[in-house]
C-alpha cells in the first residue's frame, strides 16, 4: 500500500459561508456528482430534501442552523473527496477553528446577490489565520446578482486577496446559460434538468455553436475575461497556496451548474493532504506511521446509545481499524474496534484510512480536543488547536438539587467536549461553576444538552465580567481582594483572571507592575 499515494489523491475541505448562502444545496450536489463512499448525510434537512444527519439536535431542528460539524467521503474519479461540515452558526467560531484545523483548503461560498457577508468575512479571517488557501464559489448566478466584476472588486477590496476567475459565466445573474472555462479554454453550455435533481446536463460548444448559442453575451463573457488579464486576476497555484489569491468560479448549487467545474478545481489546483506542522516545527511525513489529531470530541449523537465520538484527522499512515494507537498526551493505549469513517445517524465503519481521512473513535472518552493520537512508540505531537478568549460568563447551577449528580457528569462531558469552557474556585465550589463563552448561544446549548442528554434542568446567571487573562499560579494571591477581578482554574489546568472591563486590567497593572497577566490566545 502506498501510503503517499493514497494521501496524494485525497482533498480535505471544508464549506465556509453566511447562513443561506447556499452550503448545504452545494455540498448535495457535490453528492450527486461524486460516487458516496459513505453516505452519511451532511447538512441540515429542510422541507422537501433528503432529511439529513446534522439536525441530530432539536434546538438546531428549531433555529434551522447547523451546530455540530459532520464530514462526508466521496469519490470523484480518482480522487477522494473528504467535506468537514463547519458549524452554521456566527458564536461558534471555537468550534470553526477546530474544524479548520483539520482541511487542507476551504470553498467559500457567496451568494451572488449579496456578495460578502458579515460570517463570510469572520470565517475567512479564520482560514487567512490558520493559513489555509481559500477557492471561491460565487453561488446562486441562476438568481439576480450583482455585476460579476463588482464581486471581485469586493473580495479584493474587503478580503484582500486577489480573485483569479477560474471559470466565468455567459449571461448575467439570473440569465446563467454556460460559462467559459479558463483553465481549458473551453465553452460549456448547461442545461437545465428537472428540478435540479439530478446532474445538470453540460456540453463543450465550438466557437461557431457558441456563438449561435450565446449571441452577445458571449462577446460581453470574454471582453470581461480580458479585464481580468489586464488586472493580473490569473490563476496561481503559488499564490494560491500561500494564501494571497483566491481562484473564483460562478455555480448554482440548485441547478448543479458549476459543480463539475468546482470538483476538477479541488483535483487539480487543492492542496493534497501532506506533511503536517508538528508542535516542535519539524513537519510529520504523510508516509511515517499513524497519526492523527482530535478536532472534535461529541457525544449524545444517538440518543438510544449514550456514546461519545472522538473525531481524529488523520495526518500521516494508514489506519485499520482494530490498530491499537496512544494517546500522545498520557501514553494511553487506544483500541480502535469501533470506529467511524463517517458520523451522524447511520453509522458506517471504516475499514482503513489515511492521511487527510476523518476517522471517528466511539466511546473513547479519555481523549481531549486538540489530542495527538499515534502509533505506539512514536513521538510525534501536533500544536495544540487555539482556545479561543472567552467574553462571556455565567454561572450555572443544578434547578433541582437531587439532580446534581447529573449535573455533575453532563458539566464534565460538556467540558471535555470544549463545548464551553468551564471554571471553577474554592469559593463557588463544584456545584456552581462558571461557563466562559466566546459567543452567548453557547450557553443555551449547553442548558439545552444538559436538560435533554443529562436530565439536570438549570438555573444560569449571567456574570457581570467581560474579560479573561492568564496568570500564573505563583501570582495568585496579588489578586486577592481586589474588587472586579476574580480567579479561576480551567479544567486543562490554567489559571484565569476575570474582570470586569479593561479598565480594571489597567488599574491592576498599575497597582503590580510585576504581575503578568497574559493576552489568551486569541485574543489579538
Ligand atoms: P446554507 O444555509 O448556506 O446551507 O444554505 P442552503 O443550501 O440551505 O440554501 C439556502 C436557500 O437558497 C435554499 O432555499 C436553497 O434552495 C437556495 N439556494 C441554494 N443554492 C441556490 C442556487 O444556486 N440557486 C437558487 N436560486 N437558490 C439556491
């Protein structure tokens, strides 16, 4: 088995956009035009389509948005195709950094009406800092759009990255009849089929039909081609990589127009699956033996089996499953029988996988978002994914007293989870911990999980501090009595001060010129 082979022909990526942008209706069709190596499902379900996996939890059935991540194996041609579905929702920008973590690429996706939006522009700035090339589709051209060159005059004035069309459409917004291949210098035209529900029909034109076919528009397609010559807006694949241009194609995910086009952009030009940053700066080889890292710990996903899924990106080796692997962090030996190459409700078991594969460990419950998993007897370590500064706090407390034993397990599952961060202090003591959000919506999940996966109903309170800062154990006691500042331990052991505002920050800066009290991560 060849191990860079197989990692040579896998792309991993995930879809960014603004909710209703068109993420779901896209990654259906790459469905339809790729052969499922697990048919899983991916996106929310919404009236009259194929009821899907992720809305495994009912407040997401009822906001109609997608909180937990799900991928999805297809195969197009040669190459295998993994999707990472990152979460639909603006608050949780942890839980998308996780999931960035783990692609290689992301597809973001514009409505073309509407252009650059508000998540669009937070989800890019979390790829440009993860370093990760971005390929953009401008969806929805079926519909009224915008001018396609007042597109790319955003996304080079808002993002500033340089877009390089790589296909452009023949007919405006709304008049979508084919598009101009700039890689092959072919003419497409599409057809459309009923209701979009099966692959949209697409032929290669010659000039002479092409010109019957489009007419004029043809004429304004390749005018407009010329400008984005003249304006350096050419495909590539070094700037690409390092992340200053974006290479664009126009779709309509409904129709299926574009999706070939999209899916030989991902084979030819997306990052392979390769050698993986290790937390010594050395890089991993996508051919030494197993590893891989844990983006994302869930559980609760199949109410019938209380179960808890570790996903793991592989980063190099093959995996079988039944390997038994080590949990870098402890030396913990892993078995792996059960194991899933895919999640949601219809379980399927991988076999194998390798470097850029999503495997997803059930009932390992030691494992730790941001884990190194490896083959016994390695030594590799990956960089610990960002936790991202917490702005919000409440303090959370069992409604019922009997039920804090609940309480108790759901708070510590929810933790391990990194569905929020939970603090905790002496005063408080264990049945009142503090949860620390980066956006408010994740309390409600966690009061809702809590209810329905743990039967402990809660009472949150909102905390009046807006702020969190590290600071080391030894300066503890400098803090001690000073009012709007109160200190915690996080379950991975680092000690938080939390404040009221910056002001207060100051004023204790001023007052112990000697005490660090250190920026979180991401918090620049
Ligand atoms: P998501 O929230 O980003 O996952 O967006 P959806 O895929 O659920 O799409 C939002 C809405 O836009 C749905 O009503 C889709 O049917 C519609 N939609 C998605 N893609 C297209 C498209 O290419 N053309 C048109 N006309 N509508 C689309």
């Amino acid at each position: 088995m060849d191990i860079a082979r197989e990692a040579a022909r896998r792309r991993t990526f995930a879809i960014i956009s603004h909710p209703d942008a068109g993420k779901s209706t896209l990654t259906e069709a790459l469905a339809l035009h790729t052969e499922m190596i697990s048919e899983a499902g991916v996106t929310h379900g919404k009236a009259g389509r194929r009821a899907t996996v992720s809305d495994w939890m009912e407040m997401e059935k009822a906001r109609g948005i997608s909180i937990s991540s799900t991928a999805l194996q297809m195969q197009y041609g040669d190459t295998v195709v993994n999707v990472v579905d990152t979460p639909g929702h603006a608050d949780f920008s942890e839980d998308t950094y996780r999931v960035l973590a783990a692609v290689d690429v992301a597809v973001m996706v514009l409505d073309a009406a509407k252009g650059l939006e508000p998540q669009t522009l937070k989800l890019f700035d979390v790829c440009r800092r993860s370093a990760i090339p971005v390929i953009t589709v401008v969806n929805k051209w079926d519909r009224p759009a915008l001018a396609p060159l007042e597109l790319l005059d955003q996304i080079q004035q808002r993002l500033g990255i340089v877009p390089t069309p790589v296909t452009w459409p023949i007919g405006i917004g709304g008049d979508f009849q084919g598009a101009l291949d700039l890689r092959s210098g072919e003419i497409i035209r599409y057809h459309r089929t009923a209701g979009g529900a099966t692959i949209a029909g697409e032929e290669v034109l010659d000039r002479t039909a092409a010109e019957e076919a489009f007419g004029v528009d043809l004429a304004t397609a390749e005018e407009e081609v010329e400008l984005l010559a003249a304006d350096g807006m050419v495909h590539d694949q070094e700037t690409f990589l390092s992340g200053r241009t974006s290479p664009v194609l126009f779709a309509a995910g409904l129709l299926n127009f574009g999706l070939s086009q999209l899916l030989q952009v991902l084979v030819d030009v997306a990052p392979a699956a390769a050698d993986r940053r290790e937390a010594d700066g050395g890089r991993r080889p996508v051919d030494s033996p197993f590893s891989a890292y844990v983006f994302k710990v869930q559980a609760g996903m199949d109410r019938n089996h209380r179960d808890h899924v570790a996903f793991a990106r592989v980063c190099s080796g093959r995996f079988e499953r039944g390997d038994v692997v080590e949990q870098a962090s402890t030396r913990r030996p892993i078995t792996t029988k059960y194991v899933q190459s895919m999640f949601g409700r219809d379980r399927s078991t991988a076999d194998e996988a390798f470097p850029g594969d999503v495997i997803g460990l059930v009932n390992a419950t030691g494992l730790r978002i941001g884990d190194t998993l490896r083959a016994q007897g390695e030594r590799v370590e990956f960089p610990a994914i960002v936790r991202f500064a917490p702005e919000h706090f409440a303090e959370i407390r069992a409604a019922d007293v009997s039920r804090s034993k609940q309480f108790r397990r759901g708070m510590d599952q929810l933790d391990a989870e990194g569905v929020v961060q939970v603090l905790r202090n002496d005063a408080r003591g264990d049945a009142a911990p503090v949860l620390a959000a980066v956006g408010p919506m994740q309390f409600e999940v966690v009061q809702d999980r809590l209810a329905n996966e743990f039967g402990a109903q809660t009472r949150l309170q909102r905390l009046d501090y807006s702020v969190a800062r590290q600071v080391a154990r030894a300066d503890v006691g400098l803090l001690a009595g000073t009012s709007g500042v109160e200190v915690f331990e996080r379950s991975d052991g680092t000690v938080l001060a939390l404040f009221t505002d910056r002001w207060r920050i100051r004023s204790v800066e001023r007052a112990h010129p000697d005490l660090e009290l250190a920026v979180l991560a991401a918090d620049v």
